[in-house]
C-alpha cells in the first residue's frame, strides 16, 4: 500500500492506479473488452476518471460505454471540466441523459454547468421530468454559493420522534449512504437541531430524538458565498454542515468533500492570480481558449514596461554621459521587485487564511518596514562592495546603495498596503501580482538610482 | 446567520464572531469574570481561539484561566502557532500540564511540537504518566507524515462479532464522539473492513459484522507522506482514513478536518514559495525571525540581478553611443519575466493538482510556445509601434521586437521545463519561483536585445 515514487510518474499518484491505468491501455489495445469490463466494475470511480483523460477521444467513447450505468455516473462526476466537455461531446444527447437520470441532482449540476448551453439544454429535455427538475431548480442558486454547492437529498426527523422511528427513517432514506448525522426539524421544517449517528446507536430506542438532539447546529444560508462555506466548516471542524433559507428552513447539506473542492480552488486561484493569469486555467486548456486572458496581463505588463522606460528616457543624457548607470540601473528595480512580490505574497496569503485583520495592520507594516531598511542595508552594503571592485567609482557605489534602500522600503508599504486596499475594495487581493506591485519599483527604483546620479552627474564624470 | 461583510474587518469573519469578541473585550475591561466565564462556556472553542489571538498577553492569560479544564484543552488545540507559543510561554508548566492531560493525544502533540524543547520536555515530564507515553510514541513518527498526523483512537471489531455486539463496542468507547466508522481487524489486528454507522443502524442486531463490512477499504501506511494522505483522501472523497503499519496492523485514523489543514498548509508553502519566501512564515512573524529567510532569497536575487547586468556590461560601449538602447532594453527582459512567470505558475499549480502527467508534458510545451509565439507576437507588434512613434527609429523598433519575440519563447520553455526538472529531481518545483526563473528571461533579454542592436550598430546611428 505504500505510495513508492517513480521519478517519471509526475503527479505522485499510487503505483495501484499507475498499474491500473497500464492494463487498462493494454486490454483496450488487445480489444478484450469484456476481461475490460470486469476490471472496470471492481476499480474506484476516481480512478477510471484518471483513466478517461489519459485516453485519445475515440477510446474514452469505448471505455464509457463498457461502464455499468450506475458506475458511468460516477465517473462522470469525478471526471475533470476539459476531459467531461470533450467526453460529453462525444456521446449522443440521449445518452448521456441516461445517464444523468442515475446521478444525484447536485452531481447533475456539476456536470451540466461546464456544458455549452444549448447541449445542457437538450440533455435536460431528454432527462426524466422529476430528475430533471430537481436540477434546474438547484441551477437556479448563484454559481459560487451554498445553493449551487449542496444536495437536495438528506435525512431528517421531527423532534418528537423517538429514536426507534428516527432509524427506521434512516433505513428508508434512499441517500443513507452519505449519511454521518440525523438533522431535527420543527412542523415547518425549520433546523432545530442534530443528532450525530453514534449517539443514535447508544441511546435507548423509545428516548424521544428532543433529549438527545444538539441544538447549536452551525448551518449556512443559500446565498451564501461558497467561500465563507469554507471558512466555516473548517473553522468549526465539521464533515457536513446544513443549508437553510431565510426562515431557518432546511433545504440541503454540503458535504466536506465538496469543501474541500473549495479550498484547493479558492487556492489555484490565488496562486495562479498572484502569478498573473486569470485563476482557473488548468495546463490542458487549448492555447486559444486562454490566449486572451494570458495575453491581457502580458499587454498590461507592456504598458507598465513603457512607463517604466519612460522614467529612464527622462535620464537619457545622463546615460549617454556614463552608460555604467544602464548597467546598475536595473538591480535596483530588480530588488525592489523582489523584496515587493515577497511581502504581497506573505500579505495576501494572510488574508486569505483570515490572518490579517485590522487590529494586526500596524504591526504588519513595521515588520516590513524593519524587513525593508535592514534587508536594504545589508544588500546595500553588498552590491556596494561589488560596485567599487567592478567599475571602481566610489561615489556611484553609494548612490546605488542609497536608492536600494529607498527602493526596498517603497516595497515593504507597497506590498503591505497594495493587497489591504483592494481587499477593502472588496477586489480579489491576489490580483496585486507582480504585474501590478513592481510597477511601483520599477519606476521608483529607476527614478531614484538615475535620479541621485543626474543630481551629482558633475561628480561622477 | 448570514455574513454580512463589513469593510472593516479584514478577515471576512462571521458577525458573531465579531461581535462575539467585542462583547469579551468589554467584559475583561470591566473585570466581570463570572460573566465573562459563563459567556466562554457557551463559545465554540474556535472562536474562543480567535478572541485569544486579538488580545494583549496578560489578558490571554487571564482569559484562558476562566475556562473549564475541558474547554481550555479544545482552544489550546485551535490556537494558531505564534498565540500557541506566546500563551503557554507565560503560563506555569504544571498549569499546562494539567491541561494537555485532558486532551487527546494527537493534540497534545499538535501543542507540544510548537514549543521549545527545554519547555515541551518539562511539560511532557509533569504530564500523567500514561498520556504522556502516548504522546511520546506519537512524537516518535517524522513530522509530515501520516503517523505524527493520526488519531490513535479508533473503533474496531473483530469479524466474528455481531451488530449488537459492535454497538455495544461503540457506546463504550471513549472516542465515540467522533467516530463515523467501524473498522474491522482480524485476530491480529490487520485491518480487514469497514462498516459506516448507517449501515450499521439499518442491520440486524444479530447479523455478523462480516457479512456487512466492506473489504476493500483505502488506507495509508504510517510513514505515508501527509501531501499524498491528503491526496487519497480527496480522491476517494473520504471523511476518515485508517493508518496501518508495514503488516496492515490498524494503528490510528486520520479525520478529514486534520486533512483540510494539510491542504490549507501545501497551498501556502507553495504561493509564498513561488513569491519566493520560505514556505511557512504568518504575517504576524516577528520581524527578527524571517530576516534570515527573507534576506536569503533576496541576497539570492542580487546575485542573479548581477549577473544580468554583467550582461548589459558587455555592452556598455553599444549603449554610450545610443543611450536609447538603456531606455527600452527593461522592457524585453520584464516581457519575458511576467511571460515565464505565467507559465511556471500553472505548471507548478497543475503538478501540484496531479494534472501534469509525463503522458501531457509534450501538448503542455506546445501550448505554451504556441502562447510564447503568438502573444509574443502580438506585443512585438504593438511595442515596435509605440517604440517608433516615441523615437521614430525603425530598425530599432525592429529589433525590440524580435528581441521580444526570441524572449518570450525562451520565457515558455523555461517556465514549463524548469519546475517539471525540480520535480523530477525531487525538488519542490514552487521554488522555480520568479527569482529562480526570471533569471534566465533576464539574461536572455538584455542579450538578444542589445546583441541584435551591437550587431547592426553602424546603421542604427
């Protein structure tokens, strides 16, 4: 069972699957697709996604079919957006339906919402009415919220049902697989409380399900943003956690399965923001489908550069005086850019994981700044000594130390500050990437170095 | 219930926290203990944590002592690190001693490895002999890994035994409060199946477990790493995974709460690496313990910052006689830094999600070169233009261009085959973090640049 790593398997996955995947290509180009068929049916559903996407389009087609119908569902419910869009469109409508008509309706949802439009559109005709609606329903809720997130189907019971009849509900309950906790309502079906499976197991059959119910039940609203969902379930350490609407009525559950789909988005999207692309782009997207968006921050970056050489251009005679200024001129920017991107990274990651609250903003911008000023220093202090022994000019040495300092500390409120205001803002603080805060060093940076030298030009020549 | 999200508070915590910690701060400030004790008693031991954090130390302590011995060892296991430290720094040994004898042992170890030694062996020492040891073997398993991650609590039966038997075990059970499964072990202790609690409340009370459990149970090996723990567990979508030795001996379980923070820590280690910082710092750090860390990369960066302008040195006679070339040679290099930066993210990002198979690498690479060339081409286009309006010099603009193009290129081959290196060297590939990368996109820059423009000096002038 141990995961032993081969250095050519890139993702870390389990040998098991890597062994999985291998027979799998192997029987599918041997054409034994009945000993394939008996593989599959005994492999995780997880794992069969992995498969799919390893596979050219026509194979993924002969593998899909060779699923059981219960088992193609989840499946698909486990497959990755590009790989679902491109099986999809590969099956005929109706069987696809087929399909759906087998999945649980916030699995549906998942799947139907990555679609081109006018294919959802005609898979949910094809659907049986009742499935069909349970999903158009859940697609009614604002992408991004509790509503989109959770599922229709859980098991709850009147506060004056006793223990006996809350199990028997529960061995009734289609959806008794997913279930950990018993959820109380009152006659119109307000959460008033839950009841974790284990205290059913210990309490006597006739105690009433009020005595042994917990009150305090933690729940969210239907509109409410699926990051907070997140927040929540992990700040108070819970496996599923109730959706009620306005009126405290219970409409569905989360699971922390699905949370924590969440968190790993919510974090691809910070990293990926902070390193200046759009925030939900995966490796296989088709170069088209993301050139616009790459290609936007590569132009605002273009625009950034222009004002940043306009800031030398200001300097130009002095740089055809002693052309060694061109030469130091870009460390300076280059170490304001660093020290910069280092504090908004620290920063922003702070206010994701709810760090960084006002009450801490003063004693975060010293710390950067003391970060700044001795950092600069002692950089400072070296690229001064590399300075002279390279070109000899004392004078130049300092002016080059001087404007790092002066850079690295333009970096420490930059970086602090940027990410503070745009969360204020209520603007994605992880859109203060490189892009946007180095523009500050840069321009700070040249202007300062080019700008101490031009003031004491007469010396340096 | 519903968050409403105030401008003020940074973190986008719930309104009840909120106010939650205003109506403490109040009490403590007007010394009504017993209000304040009562009002604790009724507070989520997470929200009892985050008030710690806002509050001077003297009145951490103050605040702590007021707890139940119950509930201080529950907020002792919320509290993030830095608060965790400062809090048990400035109370007796023997007082938290006491209070770690009443947690469970996987906590005790979450507290004591934040301390310092002399001060973790002291506790240790003065805690009940029992949990102590315990807690010991725990500290035992290497950090990162599933054995210092586990619960060594669990619920098990043997195979033989029936329902009303293994109920019986469950309402006996000290840890029952969390369980949500039954594992069942052999005669040895192997690990043979499990049985999810519902399934065991909608069985008969005299069916044997045998004939219920599943046998084909995902478990990690407790030397497993956390990273790939926390993988399995998403993948096969689990709440609780078991941990077995070498001979499939249960040892303990890891809950899905443990795994979100597993989660939560890779994310952060891999955005602050790759805006180059050490992996683990909070925005609360004292300034004192990361300057080494952060002057490190910076340091790092001065290095690579020389080396590019050892570049432009080998043509600081080209650019004495066109000062111009110092103008516009920053924008071919940031060009390429925020080219290279784009792709290294959403390679790094996509290893990280296990979307970068050695089976995609090849469409990966073309994708982005396709990318390099054609918004490479785009904004050569674009800059030649603004450059020749600006300067009116054509070959010049000529040559940005080109330079820009040469650079972008070199931008998506070093932003995908560099962190595909690391990581089959073993190597985290988040530290191909700008620093690292833009290195070469640097170099490369000034050189095609003001190679090109060295070359055709004589008809630029």
């Amino acid at each position: 069972m141990a995961p032993r790593r081969s250095g050519v398997i890139l993702r870390g996955e389990m040998e098991e699957t890597a062994r999985l995947i291998e027979s799998i290509k192997q029987l599918l180009g041997e054409g034994r697709d009945e000993r394939l068929a008996d593989l599959l049916e005994d492999a995780h559903p997880a794992d069969v996604s992995l498969v799919i996407r390893e596979l050219p389009p026509d194979d993924q087609v002969r593998l899909f079919r060779l699923l059981t119908p219960q088992h193609a569902g989840a499946v698909l419910a486990e497959l990755d957006d590009p790989t679902l869009r491109e099986l999809v469109g590969s099956l005929p409508e109706v069987e696809v339906s087929r399909v759906l008509d087998r999945m649980p309706p916030e699995q549906v949802v998942d799947v139907v919402e990555e679609l081109p439009r006018e294919q959802a559109e005609e898979i949910l005709e094809l659907m049986e009415e009742e499935k069909s609606e349970e999903v158009q329903e859940l697609l009614e809720y604002t992408e991004g919220t509790a509503g989109r997130l959770m599922s229709p189907e859980f098991v709850a019971v009147r506060e004056e049902a006793t223990v006996a009849q809350a199990i028997e509900h529960i061995r009734k309950a289609a959806s008794g697989e997913g279930a950990f906790y018993l959820y109380v309502v009152d006659d119109h079906d307000h959460l008033v409380g839950v009841v974790p499976l284990h205290r059913l197991l210990a309490a006597d059959a006739a105690t009433p399900i009020r005595a042994i119910r917990t009150d305090e039940v933690e729940s969210v609203r239907v509109d409410t943003d699926q990051e907070e969902v997140a927040r929540r379930v992990q700040h108070y350490n819970l496996i599923q956690i109730p959706v009620v609407d306005v009126n405290r009525r219970l409409l569905g559950t989360i699971g922390v399965d699905d949370v924590i789909d969440v968190i790993r988005e919510e974090a691809t999207e910070d990293i990926q923001r902070l390193g200046g692309v759009a925030g939900d782009e995966t490796v296989l997207d088709p170069p088209r489908a993301v050139f616009i968006k790459r290609n936007l921050w590569r132009l605002i970056n273009l625009g950034t550069a222009v004002l940043a050489a306009s800031v030398i251009g200001l300097f130009e005679s002095s740089i055809q005086a002693l052309a060694t200024l061109a030469v130091f001129m870009p460390i300076v920017a280059s170490m304001g850019g660093i020290a910069t991107t280092q504090t908004a990274t620290i920063v922003v990651r702070g206010i994701a994981l709810g760090d960084m609250s006002a009450a801490v903003l003063r004693r975060v911008l010293w710390k950067e700044l003391w970060l700044g000023l001795t950092t600069g220093g002692a950089n400072g202090l070296v690229i001064a000594v590399i300075a002279y022994i390279w070109k000899g000019h004392l004078l130049l040495s300092l002016i080059l130390a001087v404007a790092l300092v002066f850079n690295m500390v333009v970096a420490a409120v930059v970086g602090t500050l940027v990410p503070i205001a745009l969360k204020t803002s209520r603007v994605d603080p992880a859109i203060a990437s490189s892009v946007i805060i180095t523009t500050f060093t840069d321009v700070f940076g040249f202007f300062s170095f080019l700008g101490l030298a031009t003031l004491l030009i007469r010396f340096l020549l």
